[in-house]
C-alpha cells in the first residue's frame, strides 16, 4: 500500500501491515504497477499551445525542464498550472538561453564575461531554477558563466559551444550537456572539411575520445540529455509527415497545420541522407550505452516544441530508444530521475519513499521489465490528485474536439 496526504507519499507499506486511515480514498490497483511520475528534462513549452500541457499529463509525464524561454512567457504558463487554470506538470525553468548571438527571441546575449556575472546576477534574483547556455557562447565568455552560476549556487546545462570541447565542458562543470550532436558541432567538425568526411571519423571517436569523455561524465555526474528521438525524427521526417502519427489529433488546429505544412525537402527523402542521419541516433545510443556502463547519469529529454515531437509520446519515444543502450530498468530510471536537487528538482524525485512526492503513474504492466506497459496507463496522480483512466479519456477527447 502506498498512501499519499497531500502532495508527499507519506506510507509504503506490505499489505498484511498497512491500516488504511478513516476517511482515506481507496484505489485498487491490485495486479498494476506503481512508477514515479516520468520527466522531459528538455522543453520549451512556451513555444507551444495550450495542448501541450494536459497532453503530458496524459501520457505521464508530470514534470518537465523548460530549457529556453521569454521570462514572462514562461512565467504565465507556470502561474496557470499551479492555479488549476491549466492541467499541467512540474516545471523547473532556466530563464533566456545565455548566448553570444541573438539566434532567438527567448536568447539573451553575453557577448564579454562582464555580460554574463551581470545575466546570472539577474536571473539568480528572477528565481531561476537553472541556467543554459548555447553553441555561439565564446570561451572566457563560458568560463566566467560557469564560475558565476557556481558563487550563486545555480548550475548551468545546455549546448557545448562550438569554441569549447566537450571534455573541457565537464571538466570546467556545465552540468548537464543536451543532445548528442553537441558533442560533434564544435571542436570535432572543425576538424573536417563536411560532414560526410567528419561521419566517417565517428568510429575512430567513439574508440578514443569518447572513452575519455564517458570517464569524465562518470566522474563529474554530468547529466547527460541526449535526446534521440528528436534526431530519429529528423532522419525520417519524410515517413513521418507523409504518414503523420495517430496522436497527431490532440494537437490544436494551427500546430497541427504547420506541422503539415513543413514538406519534406527532396534532401529529406534521400536514403543515404536519411542514413547518415540516423547515424547519429545510433553513435547517441552508443555513447549512452559507454554513460551507463560507467554510472554516469542520463536524462530523457525531448526538445518538444519542433514540428512532429508529440508532448508526451516523444518521451515514450525516448525511453525506448534509451533501451537499445540500457535494460528498460535503467532506462525508466533515467525517465524518472528529475532534473536533481541543483536544478529545482525534489531530492527524492524517482523513487516511492515516504516523502517522496506524489506525482505517480499506474500502468497495467511492469514497465521496468517492458516498456509497453507505459502505453497501458490507468492512472496517474499529479500534485496529490487522482487522475483515472476515465478522466484522462476526458482529457484527450477535449484536446481532439479543439
């Protein structure tokens, strides 16, 4: 018996011992499984609409790190969730993407080192729970972000930027490193003179450098957010779009029709084009796989907010691809783990402990020995509430008539 109060599990008990508190409400579960509540530790939720939210609820993804956003955006989107305006996860944010070119509306630039201590005195005052970096951040620039965020406690995630090796990153203590071409974009293409040539020293890498590289995460317990199906997408956008995904009907009507409209170019339908990309996916499980045999810790991010990345299911999408590195345990662990204390994360996030918080999913399988059971949810409670099957159908029948 697992009994909640509130938004903390407060009891986990065998059932021979457990007394059930008057007035408690009961929920047989017998022959389910209890997991914590997944995570995408790689969001951009104010890049999308008022789906995206409920949509992850449902799916069982009840917190998410907003890795680059407008402040106020972020902010209102947040404000909405923990009023009860709008069905939604956890969300632990990181402010504007720091950066030295303003490649987006949400980047904020430090171009200088002074740039940067100023941007991380700001956003430690705005109450960030982290903070990201981008490619086009340069050297002394980085170091001194890194230094900084380190004097007012926050830690800093993101991109690699190109100036900077990979190595250097984790030695110097960015703590979380996104997606697996941030290893390639920087310090290892300029070495190539395109990425054809740079593809065919891939192997040479991941026998030499990355050995170090995984050393070194293992070392320093570099998250690392790889986020795979975002580029496994990217390799086979062309099926995709053609052949567009069931779930594509929870979308609202202007997301749904720019999704549509974003025609694969003929380059996207290429085979060879599409192998070298998926190329990418399989170095990421690779590497993850050299991450795991180390203990260095891994996330489940997605990047949602690019056309074809469903809320929810492209985390189902990434937990499976993680497998092929890992067994569907480590895998789930990595799902489930949260963003960390550090981050603005709960230190027990991950597991089902008294104190833990109470944001759980049923599912009608063993999910930690086959990952089909996370496509079988009952249930899931979210802040302390109970939300059954019948109320997430309601949920996603109110996103598919939108």
């Amino acid at each position: 018996m697992v009994l909640l109060s509130a938004e903390r599990i407060v009891a986990v008990e065998g059932m021979r011992t457990a007394t059930v508190p008057p007035g408690a409400e009961e929920v047989d579960a017998e022959g389910l499984y209890l997991l914590p509540g997944l995570w995408d530790l790689h969001t951009h939720l104010a890049h999308l609409d008022d789906h995206a939210p409920p949509l992850l609820v449902t799916q069982g993804v009840l917190g998410v790190r907003d890795m680059g956003a407008v402040p106020e955006e972020m902010e209102a989107i947040r404000g909405r969730i923990e009023s009860g305006e709008l069905l939604g996860p956890h969300v632990v944010r990181a402010g504007p993407t720091l950066n030295g070119a303003p490649n987006a509306a949400h980047h904020r630039v430090i171009g200088t080192p002074e740039e940067a201590r100023a941007a991380v005195a700001d956003l430690a005052a705005a109450g960030v729970d982290l903070l990201k970096t981008h490619n086009a951040t340069g050297r002394e620039t980085y170091f001194a972000l890194l230094e900084a965020a380190e004097e007012t406690g926050l830690t800093v995630g993101g991109h690699v930027p190109t100036a900077v090796s990979p190595l250097e990153a984790c030695e110097a203590g960015q703590a979380s490193i996104e997606h697996i071409v941030t290893l390639f974009e920087g310090t290892y293409m300029a070495r190539f003179e395109d990425q054809r040539t740079a593809a065919q020293g891939v192997p040479e890498w991941l026998a030499t450098e990355a050995v170090e590289l995984a050393d070194c995460f293992a070392e320093h317990g570099t998250l690392f957010v790889p986020t795979l199906r975002a580029y496994e997408l990217r390799a086979h956008w062309a099926a995709e779009h053609d052949d567009p995904d069931a779930a594509w009907r929870y979308l609202d009507d202007a997301t749904r029709a720019e999704w549509l409209a974003d025609e694969p170019s003929d380059l996207d339908r290429r085979e060879d084009v599409i192998a070298l990309r998926q190329a990418v996916v399989d170095t990421g499980i690779t590497f993850v796989r050299m991450l795991a045999e180390r203990g260095a810790p891994i996330g489940t991010g997605t990047d949602i907010a690019g056309p074809g990345l469903l809320p929810g299911f492209s985390l189902h999408a990434e937990v499976r691809l993680l497998a092929e590195a890992m067994t569907p345990a480590e895998a789930l662990r990595a799902a489930t783990r949260g963003p960390g204390a550090k981050a603005g994360g709960d230190p027990l996030q991950g597991r089902l402990v008294p104190g833990a918080p109470a944001d759980l999913v049923l599912v009608g399988g063993n999910a930690f020995e086959d990952l089909a059971a996370l496509e079988d949810i009952r249930a899931v409670v979210l802040r302390g509430r109970l939300l059954d099957r019948g109320e997430l159908d309601r949920v996603l029948d109110g996103l598919a008539g939108e």
